[in-house]
C-alpha cells in the first residue's frame, strides 16, 4: 500500500487536518520533534505578528497508540488558535447572534497575485474570503506535520533531509530593505537529502519519475514558481562533458551535478533540489485592482501579512521533499510493519552491495 495524504482546514477556520494512509505499523513518533517542525515553520526572517498568535501544536485523532502506528488511518490535527477571533466570520454553520469579530464583511478588492480574483470567478463566491482561506498558506502547518511523519519513516531507511535557505544573509538584507519599502519578497530555498540508495522512482512511467514527483510536490507548494534538480537551468549552458557525473568504480561520484537522480531514479548521491518563491502578493502598498461589488477601479485587499516566508517555505518544501521520499521508499520495499520496510529496504541493499559512505 502506497503512502497517501489528504488535507483540509482553512487559515481562520477553527483547525487544520490530515489524514495519512499507508503507514507501516510500530513506527514510533515522537511528539517533540513534529512540534519542533512546527515552529521551525512559524519561524523566520520577515513573518508577520501571526506567527506569536498561533504557537502550532499537533494533536493526534487516531492511527497512534502511546508513541507507535498502528498501520491504521493516522488523524492529525493543527488548532488555529486565531479562530477565536474569527467564531463569527468562520463559523461552519450559519452563525447566530450579531456579527462580531474579524471575517464579518465581504471581501471584494482581490489581490493580483492571489487566489481571490480567479477563485470567485471558478467557485462563484460573493466573497473573495471564500478563496483566500483555503489558498492561504496556513494549511503547511499540517503538510510539515506530515513531513515530520516521513522523516520518521525515512530515518528507519538512514535518510535525512533538511531544508534551508541558498542565501540567508542577502535574504536578510532583502526582507529589511523590503519592510522598509513596506513591500515584499521572495527567495530561492534548497533541500537535500542524504542517505538515499540508489533506486527510488523510475524511468518506466513518466509521472512516477522521482524527479517529477518531487517537481510536482514542491510545484504544490504556494508562491513556488520554478524548481530546480540538481544544477537545473545551469546545466543548459554547460557541454556533455561538463556537465554529468563521472561513475567511479565504487560506483560512486566525485561531483553530483544531476542532484542525485538520473533517468527519474535516485543514484545514491545526495538529492539536491531548490525552489523559487515570488514575493508575497499581499501588499501593505497595493496594487490596482477592481471592486468586484462596483466594477470600478480600486486597490486591492491589504490584510496582515509576512514580507517574506522564504525560511518558512524551506521548512515546508523540506516536509514535501520528505513525503515523496517516504512514498517512493515505501513503494519500493513495501511492508505492513516498520521491520518488514527495514527487512526490504537491507536486502536491496544487501543486493546491490550499497555501502552508504557518504561524502
Ligand atoms: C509558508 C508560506 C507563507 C506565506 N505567507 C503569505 C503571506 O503572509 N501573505 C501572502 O500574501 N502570501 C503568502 N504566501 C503565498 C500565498 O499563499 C500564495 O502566493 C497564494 O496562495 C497564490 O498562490 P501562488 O503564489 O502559488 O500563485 C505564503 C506562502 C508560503 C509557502
């Protein structure tokens, strides 16, 4: 059974959730380091005030019993603790009483760059909140809990990932001179992931290739505009014989140019990928819009917002990294129990005569 996850929740509803399918059983969790992952994401140069309101902390429904998987559905919950102040205006059911609090009026200026414009046209909502909520970026706080499962899963298999930013300092000098201009920016993040045997993903159909599915996770993430494998779009200046990894007979590498995956398949490198975030299109200066109510010209929504989540995206594109990983690895050596994974995953190993002497 493949590893799947289902998420739901809007950025002031009363929580976030998911539902991870597939989990081997007897893999113990630790609560600690999904909350730690949790706080990485509030975390970061340039997040707005938000992040002191919401203190994220994962709550478990089901599939764990003290500590270990049970190879059932496992249910996680992240509260918004800012749904206080929102009961009225996100209330699920039609809310009694007088309008009170944050939500209570319709939101008609949409953001270019946003949700807001193409979400009410699709859905057709009267209120660009209707979009927004769930478009917001909020809904990560559960992917990185997820993300936080899989690096538990993949540790059983000796591999890490961790994500960061290319270039922290100028990031840093970016967001200030940003805040000062009372605009926003972006950033390029990097995730790599040691430890990966050869052999994860696949040539034989195109989406199952690694290097697309991990594309596609990171793609999946918002404000994600581009993504790289490897040296990416430095390659295509490069000549053939610049520009791939000469096989040493211990079958390893001396440079790692492809970022860890050839023809869609791990090759025991380290996986390196990075993701381009655009600027943050919630502007304390907005820009032109309409007035969907009017059809006259109007600036469009400003609303508390983070001049960058560069740091943040890292963290979350680091838990999307993870969970490919865990997915193609629990495809690959399959297992209902954590030691029939770790039993797959050793005679493969044992097969191809792996030893893991990372450089
Ligand atoms: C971790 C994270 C935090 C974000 N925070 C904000 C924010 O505070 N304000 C904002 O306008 N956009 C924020 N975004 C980006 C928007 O959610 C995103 O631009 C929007 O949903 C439109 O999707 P798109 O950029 O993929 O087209 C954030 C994205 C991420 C990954």
């Amino acid at each position: 059974m493949t590893l799947g996850l289902s998420t739901a929740g809007e950025s002031h509803g009363p929580a976030l959730v998911a539902i991870l399918t597939g989990l081997p059983a007897g893999l113990v969790l630790d609560r600690a380091a999904i909350d730690a992952d949790l706080r990485r994401r509030q975390q970061g140069y340039g997040r707005s005030p938000r992040q002191q309101i919401e203190t994220d902390e994962v709550e478990v429904l089901a599939g764990l019993r003290h500590g270990r998987t049970l190879g059932t559905p496992l249910a996680l919950v992240v509260r918004n603790r800012d749904h206080k102040n929102w009961t009225w205006g996100m209330n699920p059911w039609p809310p009694e009483g007088e309008a009170t609090g944050k939500g209570t009026k319709p939101v008609t200026l949409p953001r270019p760059g946003h949700a807001d414009l193409a979400g009410v046209l699709k859905y057709g909502h009267a209120d660009v909140r209707d979009a927004l909520e769930r478009a917001s970026a909020r809904h990560t706080a559960v992917h990185v809990a997820a993300g936080a499962v899989a690096k538990a899963l993949l540790a059983q298999l000796g591999i890490s990932v961790e994500g960061s930013v290319a270039d922290e300092e100028r990031l840093r000098r970016r967001v200030d001179e940003a805040r000062a201009e009372r605009d926003t920016v972006g950033g390029v993040v990097e995730v790599r992931a040691r430890g990966v045997v050869p052999g994860l993903g696949t040539y034989a159909v195109k989406e199952e290739r690694l290097d697309a599915r991990l594309a596609a996770a990171l793609m999946g993430i918002q404000a994600v505009k581009g993504v790289e494998v490897g040296d990416g779009f430095a390659l295509a200046e490069l000549k053939g014989s610049e520009a791939h990894d000469e096989i040493r007979p211990d079958r390893r590498r001396d440079t790692n140019r492809a970022g860890g995956i050839e023809a869609g398949v791990s090759n025991g490198e380290e996986i390196v990928v990075r993701a381009a975030m655009k600027p943050l299109p919630t502007l304390m200066k907005p820009l032109a819009s309409v007035d969907l109510e009017t059809g006259e010209p109007a600036q469009a929504l400003v609303e508390r917002s983070d001049v960058a989540a560069v740091e943040a995206l890292a963290v979350v594109a680091e838990a999307a990294v993870a969970w490919e990983l865990a997915r193609a690895a629990k495809e690959k050596f399959g297992g209902d129990a954590v030691d029939d994974l770790v039993g797959g995953w050793r005679a493969y190993v044992e097969r191809i005569g792996w030893s893991d002497t990372s450089r």
